[in-house]
C-alpha cells in the first residue's frame, strides 16, 4: 500500500476511534450527576456506586460486542466491522442525553439508560481492537509499534476529549445547571459525532488481510487458540485496571477523598491525558528499536513498586503534588499501553485476528475494567483506606507481567 494511502487509512482509523470513546467515555466522567438524575435520593456514594454499576454493565456487553464485530471483521473485512460499530454507538449515547430521570420515569429510567449501556458496550467491544487490527496490518514492519501506539492514542484521544468537554462546562456553568442539564450536552453531541465517524468509516478503501477467510471464526479461536486466548486476557489485566482507574475513577476519587472540586479534577485528569498521548507514542517508537517486552516489563515492575507511593503523592493538599503523583501513573501506564497494541496483533494469525483479539481483550476489560472504579468505590468506603485502588493496580501489574513471560519478542518477526 502507498505511503500517502497508508497515512489516510491510518488517519481515518484513528479519528473513528477518538469518536468513539469520546462518545463512551462522557459517561464515566458525569457519574456523580447521572447517579443523582437516574436513581432514588440515597446517599452520596451509593449513588455513583450505582452509576458506576451501570458503567460496569456496559463493560460486561464488551466480550459480546468483541465476538460479534470480531466475526464480522475475519469474514467480511475490517472496514464493514468498523462501520457497524460506530453506527452502534451514535444513537444510544444521543438517547442517554434525552432520557428522562428517575422523577420523570421511576424505575424505568435506570432500566432504559442500563439499556443504552449494553448497546454501547456491545459497539465498543469490538471497535478498539479491529481498529487496532486494521492500522497494524497497514502499517511498515519497522513502524509497527509506532502505529499501534497512535492507534491507542485514538482511545486517548477520545476520553481526552470527553475529559476536555467536562472540564470546560464545568468551568463555564454554575454547579447547578451543570447538575441540572447541562451534563447532557456532551451526550446530544454525539449523535453529530457519530455521523461523521460513520462517513469517515465509509470511506476507507481496504485490502484484503487474509488469504482465505474461515467459515467460523469463533469456532476455531476456541478450538485452535484456547490458551493464546488465555494469555491475551491476562496480558490485559493491567491496562484494564490501570487505565480505567487512573483516568477515569480518578476524577470521582480526587473528588470524595481529597475533597477536589469537580472543575479542578477534570482539570486534573486532562493534564495527564495530554501528557499520556506522546507518551504512548514515543514508547511504540522504543519497541521498534529494542522489542516489545522489555518496555512493557519494565512498566510493569515499576508499578508494582510504586503505585502505593504515587498514591501517596496524590493524596497529598498541594496540586501540584497530586499532578505529580498522577504523572507517574502516566508514565507506567502509558509505557504498557503504547506497546500492548502491536503486541497483540503480532502474537496472533491473520485468520482469526479480530476475534481472538476481540475476545482475549475485552473479556478483561469486561470483568477488570468495568468492575475496577465500582470494586475501588467500594473498597475505599468499607475500609476507610484511601489507597486501596494502589494496590488493585499493583496486583494487575503482576498478572500482566507473569503473562508476558509467555509471549515471544515478535519486533523484528513478519505478521502471521
């Protein structure tokens, strides 16, 4: 493929990803005040326990999504995977910003916003990971992982965004209104935003990635690939708690335990975003010249020993110290997130590739992911310690470390 096409296939990947996730990430961001719209008056925290309860169920569609667009992608092309996926996400996410509350509707508001949730997490579950796909297969064997850093960085950038529109109308409206209606904006935005992802999808041109495609590729994930599955899932344990903790609970946890105002720990949560994007890039840039695995166990050992002391530092009165405590969770994280990409694709035939990837990923990102901000919730309130989420990060650092042992340096190897 050309040069100039490869950039746009690669550019047109990305942006639908940063759609994407723009569109699914507002939700984590405005939990607080989704809690208090959708659900009967309780205490603070039960609240966003069940507004994160709803989160967790959207996450439990993504293993769903991933076999379903993971199928679509190995038997009709990545292209028609990533349409249909974006198409999923544009019209839920305008509903959750129209849907009456709990005062309008009663018990069927949560019933109808958890509904909206699994629609969106079925599209997620397969759109990161076909995009993922598809910018890696286009991509120069001496750039893989510089592609599949930017083709994580379109996830970034998404979540960047819906962090970005929070902290600007929180800057701009007064806590009431932002309370009142003024947290569905970024929702009623996505129908737009989805729109044109939809046309940008529908624009890319493709090759064909497989020589020959199978007649189920899920069947034969299962049967050929069962412990490729195994350890692909456990390579993403630490991106799903590390991540989902760190930039996306965060910004409640800085509100409840540190007393942050909510402009501040958007504010906050943006900084780091932006330093994490470069970040994951320079970082799948290093992979290409000394290979995938040292940079990711090194990313993982140090989290291991310094999640409780970035805790620590994040915990602290000063702002500029809990930047400072939230950078060094940039750095391990966005080390690990830069390199898991290219990693993935390259462990993984070309026959099955968006279903293995999709299952082996996003049943972690199911179950760790979306339990993570509920489990850390939880566990801060029930035993009054504050870093209790540190430790969550340290263990899923050791899991994902144990899991790259099994994988083999694929730097300088042709794709399956």
């Amino acid at each position: 493929m050309a040069g100039s096409n490869t950039g746009r296939v690669i550019a047109a990947g990305a942006v639908g990803n940063v759609l994407e996730w723009y569109d699914f990430a507002v939700y984590g961001y405005f939990a607080a005040a989704i809690g208090r719209v959708f659900f009967p008056g309780q205490d603070p925290v039960a609240q966003v326990l069940a507004a994160f309860g709803i989160f967790a169920v959207g996450f439990f569609m993504r293993p769903v999504g991933g076999a379903l667009i993971g199928h679509i992608g190995d038997r009709l092309g990545r292209r028609a995977a990533l349409t249909f996926s974006i198409a999923a996400m544009a019209i839920p996410t305008f509903l959750v910003g129209v849907l009456p509350g709990y005062d309008t509707l009663g018990v069927a508001a949560p019933i109808l916003l958890t509904l909206m949730r699994m629609i969106q997490g079925l599209s997620v579950g397969g759109e990161y990971t076909t995009s993922v796909v598809f910018m890696v297969e286009h991509a120069p064997a001496e750039r893989r992982g510089l592609i599949g850093a930017t083709a994580s960085c379109g996830a970034v950038g998404g979540i960047l965004a819906g962090s970005a529109t929070g902290a600007l109308l929180a800057s701009l409206m007064s806590p009431e209104a932002l309370e009142s209606w003024g947290w569905r904006i970024p929702f009623l935005a996505g129908l737009v935003v989805g729109l044109a992802g939809l046309a940008l999808r529908r624009g890319l041109h493709e090759e064909a990635s497989a020589k020959e495609h199978v007649r189920s590729p899920l069947a034969e994930t299962f049967r050929e690939h069962g412990s490729l599955l195994l350890r692909l899932a456990a390579l993403s344990v630490f991106n799903s708690v590390g991540f989902y903790l760190m930039f996306v609970y965060i910004v409640s946890w800085l509100q409840v335990v540190d007393g942050v105002e909510p402009a501040r720990a958007l504010g906050i949560n943006t900084i780091s975003m932006v330093v994490l994007l470069p970040l994951m890039v320079a970082m799948g840039w290093v992979s290409d010249r000394i290979g995938r695995r040292p940079v990711m166990m090194a990313a993982t050992l140090l989290a291991i020993v310094g999640s409780w002391p970035l805790f620590w530092l994040m915990h602290s009165a000063n702002p500029a110290v809990v930047v400072l405590g939230q950078l060094g969770f940039v750095l391990v994280v966005g080390t690990f997130c830069g390199c898991q990409p290219t990693v993935m694709v390259e462990a993984v035939p070309a026959r099955v590739r968006c279903t293995a990837i999709a299952l082996g990923y996003n049943v972690t990102l199911g179950l760790f992911g979306g339990l993570s901000p509920l489990v850390a919730t939880w566990l801060v309130e029930r035993t009054g310690n504050h870093y209790s989420p540190g430790f969550m990060i340290m263990a899923a650092a050791a899991v994902s470390f144990l899991a790259l042992l099994t994988f083999q340096e694929t730097y300088r190897k042709p794709l399956l």
